[in-house]
C-alpha cells in the first residue's frame, strides 16, 4: 500500500488499539507495523505502541482484510469490518455490514455515529480509542504527530455527577444476587441514556455507583451545570419509577432508591493509566469533592446535594437551599453543599 505524504495532510485524531493476546495479528500498513498477538502473556492487555493518525478528509477502513488502512486478523472481525471517515473538523465510524457488529461505548453502530475524544469502538475482541486532537492544545499536537501515543491530559471546567443507590450494602446481604445485579444493570443503562439525553459523558461505574461529567469552558459552564442538574433530577424520577415497576421485583419490602451529587470546578481530562490498561477520565479536587458530597448526602438523608459554584450557577432555576459548611473525608477546607427543594 503506497505511504500518503505526511506533509499534505492535517492530523484530525489519534486512535489507540488495544487487543487480547491470542491467535492473530495487527497490521498498521502506514507505520509499517505488525503485531503478533501471540507473543503476549495471557494476562496482558495488548496496546499496541504505534497510534494511527487519522487526517481530515481522510478515511480509515478497518478490517482482516489485506488491503484496510488497518487490518485487525483476529477472530470475530469481518474482512470490512467498519470505516472511520473523517471532514475538517469532525470523526464518524461506520459499521460495514460487519458479522458481529461495530459498537461504540458498548451502543451498536447501526447508523454513522460521531465520535469525540474518549469514545470507545469495539470492532471484535479489540478496541479502538478515540481522542481528538481538537481537545489537545496545539503544542501537544505536533509532539503526537508522527511519535508513540502516550498519556495525555488538559485542563477544562466541568460540572461532575455522583450516583449511587441508596443502601445497596444491605440489598446486597439480604436479597437474592441475581435480582440486585439484574436491576442494578437496567438501571445503569437508563441512568446513562438520560445522562446522554442530557449531553453528559459517562465517565465510569464503580460498585453500585455512576460516575458522568458536562465538559465546557467559563463561556458555557453555567449551562452546562443546568444540564447536569436537570439530568439529576431526571435520574431521581426514573429511579423512583424503577422502584415501583415490575423490574425490581422485591418493592413491597424494599425501595430501589438513589442520591445524586454535583460539584462544578477546574479538573484534568485526558488519557492516564500505564500502558495497556488506560482510561479516558477526569481528575482533580472538583471530583473528589464530587463523592463526598455524595457521602454527605447519605449521611443526611439528601436525595441531591450540590457544591458552591453548582449552586449559584443553576440558581435561577433550581432555586438550592443552603446546607451551609460541610467537613468532607481527607480534606482540610469545609465546602458549602446545597440541596434541592423537596419538589424535585
């Protein structure tokens, strides 16, 4: 396959594979790479060291057969797999007819879907990370181009969300596993449709517990953080008619209840983790603050509690009550919390 001039092109995005070791191989024709999966241990994840750039108005089919821009050989890929078709300013995957399908964050591909920086594909066993060069500053760009893919990270705003169910613990102990888990996960899957319905980005599940951010700037923040709270409540209502219907099938003795937490701040975004095992994440004080406040709602019987600057910037709507200084686990400054009025 002839090699693109480099000096033509603009890069768009960076992918970052990552397999498990078996049968097969990867090919990156364009790095002149291949990678034999079975000279890994079978207790490592796989990243392959070389990233692939994907350029504007570029496309990148993926697939096992000899002629994509990057051939994944392992089993359950189809030998047109998917494409990713990039313009000047946006990524999109397609699936390609594909036997086993195209998915992306764990939703199947069955239209051109847009990607943005911490976007998972599964194309078979392996999966392809997204990030935007877009989100990256310009000085980080050309330090990517045409060298190894490592960590990176920047600073934004964001308003962070914490949901976890109310005595999960005791569920847990004292009914059947197979009903917690399989309520657990409807419920997952609904709390991150509403966080999506709502322009949040699930960042990760922990235990019983959602984790999701509203990314923006100084312009938007405030916007963003009415977004975040109108997708909590929503949480809270979907939650409450979770308990009620028959999908929680132990509601005459137990209630399928959540809490929800926001705080609002500067924190890192970006790509961290040793190599093989990373993840797309925000990191900072706001998050930390985040759980506590979460843990203060608990401990007060709050359905919501909120920090300072989510307070003032969703007042208007809202209308939070002030709960006043709060002493929070491992930190040495009190924050002022919040909550909603019990119509919400």
């Amino acid at each position: 396959m002839p090699e693109e001039k480099a000096t033509d092109e603009q890069p768009l995005a960076v992918v970052l594979v990552e397999a498990q070791p078996g049968s097969g191989r990867i090919v990156i024709p364009g790095a002149k790479k291949t990678i034999s999966l079975a000279d890994y241990q079978q207790t490592e994840n796989v990243s392959i060291p070389e990233h692939v750039v994907v350029h504007k108005e570029k496309t990148i089919r993926i697939g096992r057969d000899a002629s994509n821009e990057l051939i994944l050989d392992i089993p359950n890929v189809s030998r047109f797999h998917a494409i990713l078709t990039s313009s000047t300013t946006s990524l999109r995957v397609s699936d390609l007819s594909s036997t086993n399908g195209t998915f992306v964050n764990g939703n199947p591909v069955t239209a051109p879907v847009k990607l943005e920086t911490g976007d998972v594909i599964d194309v078979g066993p392996a999966k392809l990370k997204i990030e935007l060069l877009s989100d990256i500053d310009s000085k980080t760009n050309l330090q990517l181009v045409g060298t190894r893919f490592d960590p990176i990270t920047t600073s934004c705003i964001v308003t962070v969300l914490v949901a976890d169910i109310v005595g999960y613990t005791k569920l847990s102990e004292l009914l059947p596993p197979e009903d917690v888990t399989r309520t657990l996960q409807y419920w997952f899957e609904r709390m991150t449709q509403i966080i999506g319905e709502y322009d949040g980005k699930v960042d990760k599940y922990m235990g019983d517990c959602v984790m999701a951010f509203w990314r923006g700037t100084d312009l938007n923040a405030r916007i963003l953080a009415i977004e975040a709270a109108k997708a909590a409540v929503e949480m809270k209502k979907e939650t409450r008619l979770l308990s009620e219907s028959p999908k929680w099938l132990h509601g005459d003795a137990y209630d399928w209840d959540c809490r929800v937490s926001l705080n609002t701040g500067q924190v890192m975004i970006g790509t961290v983790g040793a190599r093989g095992s990373r993840d797309y994440t925000v990191l900072g004080d706001t998050v930390n603050v985040a759980f506590r406040l979460n843990t203060v709602a608990g401990a007060r019987g709050y359905d919501f509690v909120l920090g300072d600057t989510t307070a003032k910037h969703i007042n208007e709507i809202f209308k939070p009550i002030k709960l006043g200084p709060v002493e929070l686990k491992g930190r040495s400054k009190k924050a002022i919390a919040y909550t909603l009025p019990e119509t919400f």
